[in-house]
C-alpha cells in the first residue's frame, strides 16, 4: 500500500536518489490539505490559477521534448503528451475556475509567480543544454510526482473531499496511463543511450542533480499554493 | 480555376513574393509527372522514404513551433499539426512503402540526403535563430504548396492516374484544412506581432527572404525525388 | 546628478516602462548596504557565490544571443560581451572569493538558489520563443541595471567603504563602455526589426513586459542575497 | 609523416570511422587545387564567400556550444573559439576578398548555396536535438579537417602556391594550437559523459554518424566550390 507506484526502474532510481526532498513534494501541507479536504479554497484557486500557466509552458516543454526525440516511440509518447496536456489536463483547471467565475482568458494571462516560472524555465533550459535523458530527468518530477500524490490521495483521502475531482484527475485511469507510458518510453531513452546498468554511468549523477532539484522546485510550487501573495 | 488557394493574406503575399521560384516548386518536373502518371515508380518511391524522413523533422520542428507560440490558439493549431503529420499524413507513407516490402523501421532510419535535411534544418535554425513569424515564414511554403498542388492535381491530373492515392490526400478536406487553419492562424500571428499593414514593416523582406529560400529548398527536394542516387 | 544613465532610447524607454519595479531593483536595501558599507558581509559573500553561478548562465545566455544575431555588430557585441563575462567580470568574485578561502571549483558546483535560477532561465527560455529581441529585453536589466547602481554608488557611496571593489567594477570605464555599446547595439537592433516608433508597434508591450519581469527577478536576487538560507 | 595530426584520441577514432568519407574530404579535388595551386581563381572566390557565410553560422554554433556546456573549461574553450572564429579566422576571407573588390557587406549577405547551409543547419540540429558531444560530432570535421588539410598543404604544397595565404592560416601555430585545445576538451567532455572507454557506449554509434554526415556534407561544400553556380 505504501509502495511506489510502478512507473518504470529509471524512475524508481531517480526517486529513491532524491529521498527526502521527495518526500516533502509528495507529503507537502498543500497536498495533505487537498487530501484532508482542510486546504482553503482561496489557495487552491490560487494555486490552480498559476498551474494553469504551468500547464502553457509544461506543453511547451514537452514539445521541446519531440524536438529532442530520437526515436518514433519517443516522438509519439512526448507529443501525446502535448496533446494530453493541452486537450485533457488543462480542462479540468478551466471548468473548475469557470466555475469560480474566472475565464481562460484571465487563466493564460495570469502574472506568473516566481516559484513557477522558476521550474518551467528550468526545464526548458535542461532540454537546451543537454539531451532527450537530460530533459526527462527534468519533467519526470511533475508528471509521476502527481500520478503518485494521485494515487495515495484515492486511497487516503476523506469522504465527500471538496478536491475529490482534483484527486480523481490524477489517479484516474487516463492520467495513471500517461505515467506508465511515459516511465516505460524513458527506461528505453535510458538503456537506449546510456545502457543497461545507467547508475554506474558517468552521467548518471547530473541526471539525478536535474530530477533532484526539479522536485525541490515542485516543493517550492506546493509552497507558493499555500501562500497567496 | 487558376486562382491560388485561400490559406490566407499572409500566404498570398509570400507567395506572390516568391514568384517564379514558387512556380518552380509548385510546377516542378516531379509534380507534373505525379499529374500524368508519367513519373516512374522508383522516383516515387525514392521520394517517398525520404519524405518520411522529412516528415520526422517536420514533425520536430512544428513542436518547435509549439515551443515558441506566444498564444493559446497559437499552440493549439501547432500541437494539432503535429498530430496530423505523425498521425495521419506519415501513415500514407507507411501504407505505401508497405506495399512496395519498405518497413516502418527502415524509412525511420533511411539514410537522409543532403536536399533533405538541408529543408528541415534551415526550418529548424529559423525557430532558433527567430521568432514565431520566422519559423511560419520557413514552414509555410511545405505545408500550404502540397496543398495548392494537391488542390490543382485535383483537378487537372490525368484519369486513372497511378498517384491518385497521393493527390487525394493532399487535395482531401483534411489537409486542405489543415491549410486554411494554418493559414487563419498566421495571419493572427502576423497582426498580433506586426500589425495590419506587416508588408510595410521593416522586418518583412527577411520574412520574406525566409520563404522564398524555404521555397527554393522545396524545389532541391523534387529535384532530388526525381534523380534517385 | 539623479538622471539616468545614457545607455540609448530603447533602454531609456524600458526603465521608464518599468517605473516602480525598477526603483525596487535599483535601490534595493542591498544596494543601500553596498553604498553605506552596512551590508554584512556574510550577506555579501553569499550573494557573491550565487552571483557566480549566475555569470556562468547569463554567460550561456549572452552566448544564445549570438546565436539568434541577425547582423555582425549584433554578434560582435554580443560575442564580445560573453568574453567580458568569462574573462573579465567573473574574476572579480573568483579574486574576492579566494580572499575567503572560496576556490572557483567550490564556485561552479555551488548549490543554486531558486531567486537565482528563476533569472536565467527566465533569460534562456526568452531566447527560445522569441526572437533577438525579446532575449534583450530579458538580458537588459542586469547589465544596465548594474551599471546605473555602479554610476550612482560611485557618485554617493560613503568614503572608505568595503564594497569599493565592487562599486568599482561596475563603475568603471570597462563596464560602463559595456553598457553603452549593448545599449546603442539594443537600439539599431529595435530600429531594424520593429522601426524608428518601436513603442507605437504591436510588439512593444510584450517587450516591455519581459524587461518588467526580468526586473522583478532582479528584486528577488537582492533579497536572496540579503538572507542567506 | 602520413600520420594523422594528434588532435586526441576521439578525434582519430571519429576520423578512423568515417574512414573512405574522411578521405574524400580531406583529398578532395579542391583540395587538390589549393595544394597545387591549379584551382582556379574563380572557384576559390567562390569558395570563399561562401565560406565566410559558413563562418557566420559555424560561429553561432560554437555559441550554441557555449550554451550547452557543463564545465569551466568547456565554455571557455568554446567561447575562444567564437572569438577566434569572429575575430581572425573571418579576417582571411575580409583581407582576401577586398583584394578581389568584395566588400565585407556584400559578403555578409551573400545568396547561401544549400551546400553550404546543410552543414551548419545540420551543426545547429545538432546541438538542439542532442548534448554537448553530439555537438562537437558534428563540429569537429571542419575544425580538425581543415587544421589535417592544413599541416598536409604545409609539406606537400608546391612552391610560389598561389594559396599559400590559405595554407598558413590553417597550418600556422594559432589555428593548430585551435585544434589541439578543441581536441582535448572533447575527450576530457566525453570521458566526463560517456567514461573511458567511449567506443563500447551504447551512444557510440549515433555519435560516429553525426561525424561521419557531417563530413559528408564537408565534401559537398568543396563540390560547391569547384562548380560555382
């Protein structure tokens, strides 16, 4: 029950590296407030305001990330990958703030908080200065850190949570299925490029850096959702 | 009955702009025997492989696109192209290369001639080196061109014609609207960046000069389609 | 003796767009406890390890701009700006640094903050969607703006002040030449894209917008640098 | 004397892979030519504004270089590079085509051949799809080729060679003290990367064929040369 979810060996790797800083991005008071249902509405809007902006300059990561493809079932994963962003994710964002009266239009032109920018950006870069493996280790944080948080959230979560529709995003079938595609696409990347046994590589300790310091941002994320400026 | 396709006033001037070098591509030897059914097979084929490799740039670089869209319809024309081109428009390909023994793997991994990669390159480095616009300037010309000859071999193309498979993918409702979406959304472009009168802006003729060399590029691919190596 | 330094229009035109946010920037408590000589100097060396790493990606980023330069003087200026970081302006904090026993080993590898990062990549990622000039208007606040602070703590900063070095650096005849080449380069460069009423064009206010947030980022470095983790 | 320049060990195992291309490259008819001094004038003009057009986009790549660093030592080498590159190399092409009445202006915009635009289009790809090492793949056949070509000219040149300008800008120390420094910065970049014994990584292959393309595309430019359009 306390498993991790099955996204792949890369990921368990990168996981079991980054310890306690993700354990803090998954146990975050944001996440335990949306799991106990006691997160004040006025930082989950908050907070869902910015992850929308997230979720434009995520989509423009992951096409950066067929950019860098080097494979067709690498292609095809990342740009579903867009798609699933662009066409399924970021509608649960808009139907929930329509609700509250907010318009995509306010969404896709929100002042973008530091902390968020500080992790999209981050991302793009790892894409420019390194390769496919390199932008990976910088997106996996975010895609799987919220497939997991999704998953224990099901399991966890109060009765009549007020996010029962937040949690149900991410532990659905759809999403779940993105992140065990999207595990299993990077373990091929992985043996792919650097080989069978990649934590003996030479390069293996930059990945974890990226994938390390990508969930200390997500922390930072979680951070900026309970505190409204 | 002569008149170019509406894909928008952009595409018109552009291609007005390019004048004779846009007739050599849209008239070129090679699509006149796609018109007749003259072109012999092996040509066809040649093509073909290399085509499927171009798309795979092709593909990168309209996630590239993706990357550097600086609006939501912006991103949502580009992430739907891509779609299209991985989805749909590689698959006559693969069923064609199928039918003549080619594999899926093989075109992957063809070996990529020098009027091949010279095309998606150059697209590559304009999103590099530029903006949204400069980018659009370098992959209009592929785009919209296949389907003005598609519309035209639609209608003039010989009956019975070995290419029919060819031309009605390039002259059916999908792709020619794809054209118009495409051409609709970089007008948007144009006025959201250079305003209603972009002909008279200073950074036209190097907009400009980035299609019409792109159009040129297109002209050294048929070239190359016709003289296999 | 309070008007802005003479850096060119266009950097005139952006401080002024900027207003509040750049006073912030400019006369921040750092900057004041660099002029009194108050700031401690734990504050000092902490902001001048991140300011390390700091030159190490505004470096990368002067040299994307090389990379998205249009004509010979933009490469000029621009190549010779990285060299002015490389060789130049980072040996001051590897000469103040080792004083305190800091190699520039330890430098390099220095655990990056989120204040710090958010800057650059926000520089970076400028460059990758738009065009040479949307990365200048990211890049100008840093250079101008340290130019400005070194002209005014030059003028009012206390007599035997500790951060002399620093004042001097910024204040001198290398750096400020610096700002008035980047600046008068800035300004051919706005003229052949945007035209010679570049604030009346479409795109001035998503210019402005990046040189407003790339000063907002700026704030939060000198706050960064005043409370060490 | 028939051995191959020692430019470190990943340059002589890359040019031992491209083997009969490398030799098509390195002795190519043009080569020839400039070693006998039989080229004739026209060719080499030729040659030579388009080779300063190359020189423009080889210099925005060894920035991209810069962009895509890791170490210290790679950004400086790299930066160097740019520097020589813009500052010296470019200066042979300025002196020699003003004898000839070819201003630097008309040279800055010369109409680019696809020859010559393949390869560094092909550089810029390179470095956008892949790592730092993909880069330098791509890069080093111009760098080493021209400095082997060089020293080989040197000796077996004929007297009164009417190229012999050319043949001291890459023989001479500067450009083959370039060569060594580039050469030991990629095999310190790829033991950094890839480990010691590079030839047996599971990346060893997609390296050698960015190599060997990229040095197929150096024996079309000198195609270009001979056959001035």
């Amino acid at each position: 029950m306390t498993n991790p979810p099955n996204y792949g060996s890369t990921f368990h790797a990168w996981r079991d590296g980054a310890a306690g800083v993700w354990r803090d991005y998954t146990h975050h008071a944001f996440v335990e407030g949306l799991r106990s249902g006691a997160l004040p509405r006025a930082s989950f809007l908050h907070y869902l305001v910015q992850d929308y902006v997230f979720l434009v300059h995520f989509s423009r990561a992951w096409s950066l990330a067929v950019v860098k493809a080097e494979t067709l079932d690498e292609m095809k994963v990342c740009a579903g990958t867009v798609d699933a962003l662009v066409n399924h994710e970021m509608a649960l964002h808009v139907r929930t703030c329509a609700e509250h009266g907010i318009s995509e239009d306010v969404l896709f032109n929100a002042d973008e908080e530091v902390a968020n920018l500080a992790y999209t950006r981050f991302v793009m870069d790892a894409g420019l200065q390194g390769d496919f493996l390199d932008m990976m280790a910088a997106l996996a944080p975010c895609v799987m850190g919220y497939g997991e948080i999704g998953q224990r959230l099901d399991r966890e979560g109060s009765a009549g949570n007020d996010y029962q529709d937040w949690i149900d995003t991410y532990a659905g079938p759809d999403y779940q299925g993105l992140c065990g595609a999207v595990g299993a696409m990077i373990d091929a990347a992985v043996e792919r490029r650097v080989g069978q046994n990649p934590q003996t590589a030479p390069r293996w300790p930059q990945l974890q850096a990226r994938f390390t310091k990508a969930t200390a941002l997500e922390v930072g994320f979680w951070g900026m959702g309970l505190n409204p400026t």
